[in-house]
C-alpha cells in the first residue's frame, strides 16, 4: 500500500501486558506513540489453554479495533489503513490468501482499504497463553453453547430464548468492547439474569483498552467492531473445545436493510449481517484448518418475537438494564428514544404490551419541531411502507429482492453457503417481514408521540 492515510506499527511491551504502537497519520500530518492491549485474563478460567493461533487472533482483534478506532473518516471518503503486527504462528498469517481474506473481510465491514505486515513474534508470553489455567465447568459431559454477549436486548432476550429452550445446555457468554460503561452494563445485566434464573451460565469479558490521549479524535462508530467481536467470540470458543460460536440478533437488526435512498446519521453497520457470518467462518475455518460455524438462531425471528420470552415482571425487569442506543447521553437519562435502535426496542417492548419503563430523552421534550430528531422514525415508516407495498405484490419474494439489493445478495449467500435453495430462503424473509411489518402498525400510533404528527404518516407512505 503506497502512503497509507493512517499505519499502525504495533510491537509488544517488556511488560507483556500491552503493545506499543507507532501511529503514523497521513492525513493530519503528525505521529503519536500510545499503547494498546487486551485484557484475556478472563480466558484462563476457560477448559483449555489459549494456543499460539488463538493468541494471535486475540492480537489481531485488538490490532483492527485499536486501527479503527482511531482512524478517523471524513465524510464518505474511502481510506487506506496499514498494520503492521508481530504474531506467532507467523506461517498461519504471512502468506497471500490470508492477506487477501483479511481485506476483504475488512473491505466489507468498514468501506475501507486495508494492508497487512505480519513479523515474527518473540519474548515472553501473556498470562492467557500459559498452559495454567482455570476451567469454569468441571462437567465436560453437557452441551456447551458459546454466545457474544453486548448489554442489549438482544443478546438478553436471545440468551433467554435459547435458555429455555436447552434448560440443560452449558451457557458461556463472552463480552468484549473498549468502552467501560458498556462493560460495567454487561456484567451488571449478568448478574441480575443469573440470579433470577437460579441457574450458573458464565460470563467472561475480555476488554479492549489503549492510551489514547483526549487529543486524539477518535470514530463514533467503529464499523470492524463485528470482526473484532467474533474474533473474540471464536477464541473463547475454541478455548472450550467447541467450534461454533453463537450470536443473537433478531432478523430485521442482523440484515440492516437501509431505510431510504438517501439517509443521513443512520447506522447501516454489517456488524452481524448473515454475509458477515459467513465470511467470518471462512476465516476462521482457514486459520484452524478445520470447520467453525457462526450461528445466529434468530435470522428469521423479529425483535418482538425475541422479547416475547420476558413473560413475567421479574423478567420485565432485566429489560430495562440494557442499553440499545445509538448516541447514548453522558447524563442521565442516558438513552435518546428518537434513534433507530432506540425506535426498534421500544416498538418490540410495546408490540408485547410491556409498559417501557426506559428512561428515554424523548419523554420529557417535545421533538417534532426538530428535523434532526424525527429522522430516523421517518425513515423507518418509509421502508415499512415500502416493505408492505412489496409484499402485497404478486410476487413478494421477488420484489423484496429488487427493491432492496442488499436482501438479494443475502439470500444468494445463504443459499450457496447453505445448500438451500432460494424459494425457501425467500419465503422465510417474506415472512419475516410481514409479521415486522404488522408489528410497525400496532405501535406507530405510540412510537409517533412527541416526533412527528401522525398526518404527516399519509405523506410517507405515498413516498414510499
């Protein structure tokens, strides 16, 4: 990659704990040294030890989070980041085709171009590469299920669903992420669901940390964060001698389909979409030279469907612990209400007759008058709308897939990476969508109050 926009040269402390790492930013004119690392203590208490592949895959996540994270985009510009990274298995990771998934991969999440060097690690070990280590279960005869556990009520309805429906299976849930309040959420949440449940699933959190100063601007969004979460994920996995690892996000939230043509401040993230997986598996089962499967059980399932397992006040509860959105506030209350994310978790809250108890901006200010704020409402309408009227056509399967591209690249890796045929595929999204859609009705009246008038929703629909 010639004069990359920004290059990370990361190399490993004395201390073994974090990496140093050389930023060079090509856009800003200027060089920072900060470090960086991640916290895998945590992974000691898994039933086997952290490898050297698993070790480097840990490097890795931590590597491209860190690069994300810092490499700041202006406007819709396409850049070139550079990575240059010691690891162990240098054989695994030092050869063309790995370098080309990578980039791809990453292409595919965040819209940028990416280059890798990859160096011969030396020195001592971390803590979780050691041999030593302390295993959570003792019973190595259940079914273990490792899922990614983020703090949002996704992740707390599906590991619920999934509870449920496999009283006995053994569940290890795995948090991760740079942000200290969404770790501090994460254990909370846990904790609070275990005893509730009377039951022992684990929670292991493994955290991303860096030195990086106030002076440093940094990205809003972090697009490669469903690389970095997975790759995590399959660790923890793999450390547990299974290879599979699980995630749970309902359908409408994994495919992200985009709202209008032209959309401004929505988050459109791949973080889980079904090509995601798909790619992630490739990856992974490149590196361990065997199969790994990415899971998520609730493609075809919506939010609302998701949150019927909250059938009870106790459950209820839990609920309103989580944190789903988009631009949370530093000050109380933390959570907007007028944001996409926001905007689908009260809708599947009330499409169950669950009073949402959240504590939201919008419910002590009047936001009508402020364009900025109703955007998001206004544009989910509109692909309602535009959804419905793909549905009530002849050929709903197929209008769904014109009229929005993105589902029909969905469905045609599904279908090649599955052995499933199209038609079924197509009939679950058909589906899928017309019970989300119904669920839009039931609730606009409510979600509408306090952001636009509901005269206005004729308007929309005529548009779409």
């Amino acid at each position: 990659m010639v004069n990359p926009d920004y290059k990370f040269v990361f190399t490993p402390s004395p201390n073994k704990k974090y990496n140093l790492v050389e930023l060079t930013d090509g856009v800003n004119q200027r060089k920072e040294i900060l470090w960086a690392g991640i916290n895998d203590f945590q992974l000691l208490q898994c039933n086997g030890p952290i490898d050297e592949l698993m070790a480097d895959a840990l490097d890795l996540a931590m590597a491209v989070s860190t690069a994300d994270r810092l490499s700041v985009r202006v406007k819709d510009r396409r850049f070139n980041i550079f990575l240059s990274l010691p690891v162990w298995s240098i054989s695994k990771f030092d050869n063309h085709f790995i370098k080309e998934l990578l980039q791809k991969i990453l292409f595919w999440f965040t819209g940028d171009n990416w280059a890798f060097e990859f160096r011969q690690k030396k020195g001592v070990r971390r803590i979780a590469e050691l041999q030593t280590w302390m295993p959570l279960s003792s019973n190595e005869s259940r079914v273990k299920e490792v899922a990614l556990w983020s703090g949002g009520l996704d992740s707390l309805a599906g590991f619920l669903n999934r509870f449920k429906q496999n009283p006995d299976k053994e569940f290890i849930l795995l948090g991760t992420g740079s942000n200290p309040m969404i770790g501090a959420t994460q254990s909370r949440i846990f904790h609070k669901t275990r005893q509730l449940l009377h039951k022992t699933p684990s929670l292991i959190r493994v955290p991303i940390t860096s030195s990086a100063s106030s002076k440093l601007h940094r990205n809003s969004v972090q697009r490669s964060r469903g690389f970095v979460f997975m790759l995590i994920g399959a660790v923890c996995a793999i450390a547990e001698g299974i290879r599979s690892l699980h995630i749970y996000e309902n359908g409408t939230g994994a495919l992200n389909l985009p709202y209008t043509s032209t959309e401004v401040d929505l988050d459109h993230s791949r973080a889980v979409n079904p090509i995601s997986l798909i790619y992630m598996e490739e990856l992974l089962t490149h590196l361990l030279e065997e199969k790994f499967s990415i899971v998520n059980p609730f493609l075809f399932t919506t939010k609302a469907e998701m949150c019927g397992v909250f059938d009870s006040k106790e459950l209820q509860s839990l609920i309103f612990e989580t944190i789903s959105c988009d631009s949370r506030h530093r000050k109380r209350p933390q959570q907007c209400g007028y944001c996409s994310s926001c905007l689908l978790r009260r809708q599947a809250i009330e499409a169950n007759g669950i009073v949402d108890l959240t504590d939201y901006v919008i419910k002590a200010h009047d936001l009508k008058n402020s364009d900025n704020k109703s955007v998001a409402i206004r544009s989910m309408f509109y692909q309602s709308a535009k959804l419905k009227r793909a549905l009530a056509s002849t050929h709903p399967g197929r209008t769904l897939a014109r009229e929005f591209t993105e589902l029909g690249e969905v469905i045609d890796y599904l279908a090649e990476n599955n052995n499933i045929e199209e038609t079924i595929i197509m009939q679950n999204f058909v589906s899928l969508f017309t019970r989300y859609t119904a669920e839009w009705d039931r609730v606009i009246s409510s979600l509408s109050k306090n952001l636009i008038d509901l005269s206005e929703l004729e308007t929309i629909i005529e548009a779409a």
